[in-house]
C-alpha cells in the first residue's frame, strides 16, 4: 500500500493516518522523497480503500501487491519521465541515445568523440573514470581529474555526463561534474550506496546485477526511491549464463516485463551485452523495437587503442550508421503504437 | 577441411585423394548427401590446398578452423536457400512466418486456424501431434491421425506443414504428412535421431537444446548434414537460466552469431522463449530486427480453450497484428542492407 | 493419488473404482508394472481416502501431493532395494560402486578393468559401447560387438555391466548382455526411450539431464516406472552453470534432496561432474557422506591412453585408494544413522 | 611474477630492481602488507629468475601463471594458517567451526548460543548487525549497538566474534568489537571496501559473489592482500544456477579447487547454499570431507523465532549433532592423509 500525503499535511494527521494504518497490520515506512511525502504500507492482508482514504491529509491511496511499492507500475500507471534541463529528456515517449568511451582516457579523446556526438545530435555522453576491474593490477580509471577535465569540454558543448560512482565517498566529489550517476553491475546490491544516492538530487542509472533477476533490479530502484530520489533509470546489461559465444547473454525479455512492472524509464547496454563489436547494431536494434527507451552503448576514434573494452566499441563511421538505424526503428516502433 | 568430390569422381580417385589427407594427418570421413559428395578431414595442422587440390576428382577445397565444418560459413560463404515448392523459400533475402497452435487438437481448430494464416498470406502452419511432457499423465498429442487430418485441410489450402518428431520410428510414418520435421529442444542432442533425418529428403528445422550451446546446435546441425541432408533450419528457443519472470531467457545475441557462423537459416521462436503472451510481440519483432530469416510462433482462434500452452498463444486478432509489424520490421531491415 | 489395486482384482471391480475415482474429478491412468497394478489419479482436489478406500479390490490408497506420484517418498516411505542377484544388491542401507572406463576399447583393457574390480570386490562394471558425442566426427563407440567381448568376460568373472542405451533400436540387441541399462544425460528427456525402458525387465540407471531440474529428473523416473519397470535408480552427475573452473558443477544439494522426495537409490558420478582426475576422490567422497547409495566412476590402466575422458579417470593406484577411502566414509555415514 | 624484497632493502636497491623488472616488460606494482614487502610484476613474457635473483634486496623470486598472484599456490606452496591468539588457528591442518544466529536479536539471544558454543568448545560466533536486505522495507540489524553488546558477552566467554562488513564507513566503528570482518556475497567485487580492509590489522573472510567464478573470488582476496593484508579466507557458500529445489548450489567442486589454486583457508556455508534446515547437516559434512578448513553455519536456540533465515537455521539439538559429526569426519579425513 502507497499512501501519498499532500505536501501540507500537519504531524497530527500524519500520525493518526500510521496510528490508523498500523492497526490495520501494516508496517509503515514513511518516505520523503525530493518531490512528495508517502507512507510505504507492507502487510500481508487486503486493505479497504475506505477504511483509510477518507482521512484528512492523504492524497491518494494505492494497493500495491507488488513486494517492491514506489517503483512499481501498479501504483504510477503513467511513465515517468526524467528531464535533465535543456529540452533533454528521459522516458515517456523520448528515445534516448547516450554514447561514448569505456574509459575516459584523454582531452584528445574527449574532443573528438564530443565532436562526434554533437554531429548526429546526442546530447549525453558515457564514460568511466572510476573503474571496477576484477584484478587490482589492471587500469582503475583516471579518476576526479580526468572528471573535471571532461566536464570542462562537455560544458562547453551542452552535452550531459553519465559516469559510474563506485562508492559512497565518490558522490560528493562527482556531484558538479556528473548529469547522472550510474551504478554498476556489480553495486547493484550495494545497499550503502544505493540508500546514499536516494538523498542527491540528480538522477541516477542503475544497472541490472551480473546475474541479478530483474525483480531485484526492481528492488534496488525501491532503495534509491525510498531513501528520497525519484529520479530513477533501470538498465539491462546482459547476464551471465552458461553459454560462451557471447560476453554475457542479453535479456531482451527484460525489456518489455520491465516496462510492464515499472513506470521508471528502461534503458539497454548492447556493448556489454554481446560484447563484440560487429554485433552491437544488430542487439542495439533489437532492444529498441523490443521498447527500451534508451540505448548506451560504447563509441571511440579508435577501438583498437582504447584502454579497455575496445572489443565491443563501435569507431565512429559504425557508431554514425547505429544511430540513424536506431532513430529509424525507433520511429517504426512508435509508428505500431508501442 | 572439407574436400567437394565432382560428381563424376572415380573410386580409384577418390581413395587416392584419401590416401593423400591421411597421409596429411587428417582423419577423413567420407560424406554423401543428397547433393553433393564430400570429404570431411578432421586434424590439427594446417594445410596448404596446393599440396591436394591439384588432385583430379576434387572440385574444391576449403580450409575451415572451426570444430563443426559442413554447416560452417567459413566454407560455404552464401547463405543456403530452402526451396520448399510452390514459390515458398526459406533463407536468404526471404522473411518466412511460421504460425500455428501448440497442439493439433481439432478439425474445427484445424480449418480456423489455416483460414487465419490465408487471410494473412502465410504459407507454412505448425503444430504438435507428438508432444514431449514433462509428466507422463499429460496430454501426449493426437498423434498420426491428428496429423493425417491436418494434412487434408492444408494440402488443400497450399499450406505447408512444420511438426516435431520425436523419435526415430515417427520419420517413417511422418513423412507423407509434413513439409519440414522439427527437432524439438529435448532432442536436439538426441544422435541417432539426427542421424536418421540425415537421410530423409524432407527439410529440418533443429530447436537449440534447452541449455544447449550456440556450438553445441552447430555440431547438431553437422550431425544431420553429414548424414547426408543439407536442407537445414537453426531454431533459437530460448535458454534456461536463473531468470524465473520468464519462462526462458531468448538469447538474442545468438542470431547474430548464429547468422555469421553458419551459412544456414535462423528462426526464431519467441512463444517458447518468453511464454507470455502479450510480450510475444515485443521478441518476435526483436528477432526480426537482429537478422532472424524467419519467426515461429504459437496462435490459436481461443488461446483459453487451447490444451497446452495457451498462455503463450495469440488469438487471431493479436497474430494479425504482428504479421503486419513483423514484415514492416523486415522492410526496415531490409533498408538498411542487414 | 495412488491406489495400489489387488493382485486379483476383477475388471468390474477396476471399472468401479475409476468410475467413482473420476466422479471426484480424478483423471486416472491406470498402470501396470512388472510387479503391481496401480490406478494412478491426477487432479486439483484434494481426497478423503475413506470415500473410496473401501472399496473393492483396492490394496492401499496414498494421497500423494507431487505432481510426480509413483517414484514419490510420500506413497513409498521406505526405500527401494534393488536386487541384480548373486547377493549385488543396490539402495536401502547398501552401498554400491560401478567403476570401469568411460569407452569400451580392447579385450586387454576390458580383462585389465575386471582383474582391478575383483581384486577390490566391486561387482558391477562400467563401460560405453555406444558414446554420444558432440562432433558427428568423434569415436562413437564399439557397438554391439563391443559389448558382446566385454559380457563374455564379465560373465566368467561375476561382474555384472551397466551401459548405457541411447536409442530404442538398441535395447533388444543389448538385452542380453547388460543388467543395468543407463540411460545418459542428453536422452534423460527422450521420452520415447523412457517409455520403452519400462517394458524391460532389468533396472534402468537415469542420470539427470545436463540441466535438468531435481524435478525432471524425477518425471523421467516417473515415466519409466509408469510404463511398467519399478527398478529405478537416479544419478546426480553435474549441473551446466556459468563456472568454467570444472566440467560441470555437482549439485551436492540433490543428493540428500532426492533421498528425500523419492524412494528411488541415488548413485553419484563424480568423474563427469568435475571432469578433473585429481579432484574426482574429493568429490566422491562428499557424495558419499551426503547420502549416496553408490558411485559411479570412471578407471582404466592407463588414462593418458584412454580413447575418451582420460582427464577425468583414475588410474588402478588412484582408484585403489577411493574405494578403501569411500567405504570408510560410508561406514562412518552409517554410524551416524544417516 | 612476485619478487619478495628484504625487510631492511634500501630504496635505491628497490629502485634497481623496478628498474630491471620494467626492462623485462613488467608492469610492477609494489605491495606493503602488514608483513611483508612485495613487487608484484604482471607481464606477458616468461621470466628467467637468475636475470634478476641476484640482485641486492631480494629475499626471493616466483614466477606466477596464474592472474591472480600474491593469494596463488604457485608462489606460497605452505596453506596459510591465521592465528586469532588463545590457540585459536585458522588453517593448515586446523578444523575451525563458526557458528550463530543470521541476525544478533537480543541479550538473551547472545547468552544461550554463547553457552551452546561453550558447551561444544567453539571458539567462534557468527552474527550480522548489518544485513544486507532485498527489500529496504526489511529488518536491517540491530547495528554497532547490537555489536557492543554481542561482544561483552563474546569476550567474558573467551569468544571470538566474525562479523558481515557493508560498506567502508562501518570499518571503523566496527574495529574495536569483531575478530574477523566477513565480506558477503554481494559485495565481492565492491573493490573499494576490499582496498579499506586491505589497510586493517584484522583477519577478513570474503565469500564467494552469488554468481562469482571461483577465480573471480581469488581475485577479490588479491585486492585485499595486495591493499597490505594477508590474513584471508576464503567461503563458498552456492552459486546461482536454474535449479529450484534449493536456495543456491554449493559447489562442492570448488573446494578441493580453491585448495589447489590458493594457499588461503576455505571455509564453507552449508546454511546459505541449501537454505533448508534439515539438509544442512548433509552438504555441511560433504563440505568437511571434500577439504574444507571450517564451517560457518546458522544456529539458534529458536530458528522458528529467528527475525530472518530461520528455515535455514539448527536448532540446538541439531547443531550438537552437526558438530560432533563434523568433528568425526574431519578425522576420518585426517586418517586419509587429505
């Protein structure tokens, strides 16, 4: 049960409303997220709307059967949509292109894939300057310099910054640098984390576990939504199965059963997915005609000398023709109503 | 390494081309389809097709590295083409939809059903009279007279017919009745099964086993050509993994792969991959865009009333609509020369 | 529901008991082993016995709540012994090790194998005449003829052979040189031959499918006894997963699993399950002190020089010392009462 | 490679040798742990150790294939023991059993497993203050106050106290009341809380990651030892996989495997990899005798009261039971030499 409260609700009446909600053998969690106030009701009865509804301060009421509540799609009918200023937006009706490097390694590499960016028109660039790398030995990202310098040129050029934060300690520094967290496959269940990114006022990517089922995708999106943030984005990455031929096996089944359960915007990661370059288009594609409303996916000047995942990074004539097939199918999809 | 013989190669040439491989270190099987003859030489070292392709006999020789060789497009570098009759091919340039109920239950569900695909201009209706079950007390298919009836009402209608076989026994009395015999995914490692279709003169379309491997299908599909049919069909069906919001997880990457690696057609099956119906849509067109040749999928006049699976299944007005999104899918694709 | 019917039941009698059976909204299929009649009854509702025990020629009548019933622990608590004669007993309170090679090859290793059993006291011998394969290229096997040079020897010598059977049209020839036919991984779904191995008189060994759930496992069994042969065992050989660092990954969990759900004996294989000769005593061991009836394993006088599997058999010093060590656990096991 | 220098190696001597090492085409990283100086070198090429074994300051060099280094056997032939002062060891021939409550609950809770341990001669309490939870609507633990008072009891006891860890800032607060900080499964590879507890003076168990390889986790204990800390264990406690019939998989192979690859001690979770009370003594046994140097599994005076995981959780009859078994079977296993 969702019970969102109006914004000028007094103590009293919230009280009462847990006080009323409580005998109803509901364990109450009450939410106050950057935009409103709600009351989280877990129990395991039913619950008569009007037993409740009727009670002065509350705005709406919901039953949610759903485990995880604010994210769910049951309770918010309508997809939400992100903006990040300057006519960008996420979600509800938008395709979203977000493109750039594994890593940021480089101001020459920064201009020339902003250059590349801003000529098919995309508005938000990726980039790692915090890496996760299962060896201590191998490359760990050039860190907040390499952020600021970055941000320097981005700025510049009206280009938004999605960047991953692997630590509660990183979100502060990042915090004037980055348009969007990122949380990787690998904090997916970094509960810390995610409870901490609840309390910042920027939106935040969270992608799916290395072997994470999407209901507890679902419910990662709840910690960050419960702990203040709604600004949420869920993404699919691939996961890890028995088969080799491939990086990781691509959920595509996610994508449409996401969208179902969540109003939050549902974005897809072909690059990680399959991880090999040739064949990113064709699973970039499938995941937007399948309803993603997003795609990131890795782009370069030169895969060959990239620091890290140039196996699955597009150079820029492939990356020109995806975004166009891309754009194409997207309009195809909203041309069936989907 | 596989050696094409001419048509008209003697005995006395061909053992002395033999003679010359194992000399070579390869161990040579001797293949014999219904098209061509071949030599199959399995080694470690390399060749260099000077030292044999002067031979006389020989037509042509190619070295393929990979474990699995006559299926391998490394060697045959077209796509192969099924001609099925009456302007109906498979493969190559050609979008084919394959749709039909679970189980053949009906004269009455028969007739609605081939009604259905004619409306829609579909040539080729599937369907199940021997069907493997978990559980030996359910439903196990209507068996020869299922199909003997089904035959009636589609040779009439110029449909075409795809059914599984599930053993050996079956190919025999199958044969005047089907078009194209399907292997399902229990069988798909099942070898002496493989073996025998290699005989038949009728086209296979082989499931890709319910863990299967992406190499594994290969080395199924070389099973059945190297026994001598080289009118072959890969089938991806979805993947068990840990994923439990779907009834498999459709590996989408594999169409790609599958479609580089092999010079055979792909299908798709999107009903078995993510047994939801309303999101059967989303997946087929996912399929279609990553380069499938074809989709097989459930549909019944009243899915509610069908006797296995109907949660998967389209009513007609559902199938109607995605035959029309798939081909504009296909168009797109098309378009942009994939 | 199970309802064990009277040896001497009359056909009235069966024909009453079904009519009030179905009345209950039972669907009954009635099944006739080797060694009772049972009318076995799938459906929804549950049962008061009293409404139908009464009547005549019923034996016994169990609710059964799993949707597998015959090979279920709820109707048959106590375990079921296997007799193979000669005092070779396998299950309830036995413990059984079958060990030879992987491939039938020679007479001179078939005589090696035997002299390595008896001086140990092991009874049963393992061995493949007919060798599924991935590669339609690879060794497949001595055949028929193989099996016939080894029963000749194994006769002589009081060793009874299990192999496995991969196809129907071999479980005639076969018959009269095998006691326990095995049916292997890639056939645990191949319901035709399940089907058939129950109208045989001698024991069938199922191994789980190579992802098969605890649960089909058990619906294989299911098949086998319902057809007819009660003289079952189940084989927990390795489950596919993502791990690379092993064959395959031994679901050590089953075993006591299956001891619990079913009445069956469950035999272990370790050689296949962690494809590492060093490693397969440890393994072994664990199976044995979790609750196996037996083990199976792979052994040969050379295994550098074994035609297939070589990486994961033992040598006779090896296998030597397994058995002193597996019986010790095994005592061990039984002094604790498990 | 791994260069181990002198303690008293002057700085230019170090110099020379990171010099000569990067000639050779060594990226070198140089690690002070608590106890020793290291180069660690990672490089394509082979290394022969006399082109650098003389030099001045180096105690000892290793070649190492492995990726992971300083945690690999190749170098550290001897098994690592930790020693936790009162006698109480860790490894190398040692058996060591934790056991306690999923969750610390109450004084009264503390004092009656407290006294269930003494009365069995445990000399380590397991327990989680902070409990990594699904849902953020779930109980979360009762904290550092929950600790402090968990270790007056533990310390009058003579007990010692192993701990989960979620996130960096807990390290600290922390310090003062555990023995051994654990690292749960979802934070593997959360690298930077392994980088803080490489700086810490206290011994860390690190569990294996829900869907983690066995080398994935050998690469997390490298991040810990190459942070400065060497006193690490490592804990398989089941993956993920499709099978339903249990919580997780306990991959069984993966302990005569860590053994092998790793001179750490393997510690082993029978409680979270089965998830069902009654098997637990099983796979918990299968554990001791396939090689494991401990188990850590759940008890309670109350499982059916336990605020979480009480399905998994013994009771104190139960646990008596588990501990003398277990105790006979690492005995047994002595017996064999393994």
């Amino acid at each position: 049960m969702i019970i969102q409260l109006k914004e000028d609700v007094t103590s009293k009446e919230k009280e009462q409303i847990i006080s009323k909600a409580e005998a109803l053998s509901f364990h109450i969690t009450e939410v106050k997220t950057q935009e409103h106030i709600y009351l989280v009701g877990v129990g395991k009865g039913d619950i008569d709307p009007r037993s409740l509804g009727h009670m002065k301060g509350i705005q709406d009421l919901h039953r949610v059967s759903d485990d995880y509540k604010l994210v769910s799609r049951k309770w918010r009918i309508n997809p939400t949509q992100i903006d990040l200023g300057n006519q960008i937006k996420i979600g509800e009706g938008e395709f979203t292109i977000m493109s750039g490097p594994c890593s940021i390694e480089s101001e020459e590499q920064i201009v020339a894939i902003i250059d590349h960016l801003k000529q098919n028109n995309i508005k938000i660039m990726r980039g790692g300057v915090f890496k996760p790398r299962s060896s201590p030995y191998s490359f760990r990202g050039n860190g907040i310099d390499g952020l600021k310098t970055w941000y320097k040129y981005a700025k510049e050029a009206g280009i938004k910054i999605i960047s991953e934060v692997m630590q509660v300690s990183q979100i502060e520094p990042m915090y004037d640098y980055v348009d969007i967290y990122q949380v990787g496959a690998r904090n997916t269940q970094n509960f810390n984390l995610l409870d901490e990114l609840g309390k910042v006022d920027k939106p935040v990517l969270i992608k799916r576990g290395i072997s994470g089922t999407v209901d507890e995708l679902l419910y990662s999106a709840e910690y960050v939504f419960s702990a203040g943030n709604e600004r949420l984005m869920l993404c699919e990455r691939g996961i890890r199965t028995y088969e080799r031929s491939s990086r990781n096996t691509l959920d595509i089944n996610a994508i449409p059963i996401l969208k179902e359960k969540s109003h939050l915007p549902v974005i897809a990661d072909p690059s990680h997915a399959i991880g090999i370059r040739r064949h990113v288009p064709s699973v970039a594609l499938a995941c937007v005609i399948a309803g993603a409303d997003g795609i990131i996916y890795e782009s370069h000047y030169s895969p060959e000398e990239a620091l890290s995942d140039g196996q699955q990074t597009l150079n820029f004539k492939e990356s020109n023709q995806l975004i166009n097939q891309m754009r194409a199918t997207f309009d195809l999809r909203k041309s069936f109503g989907n």
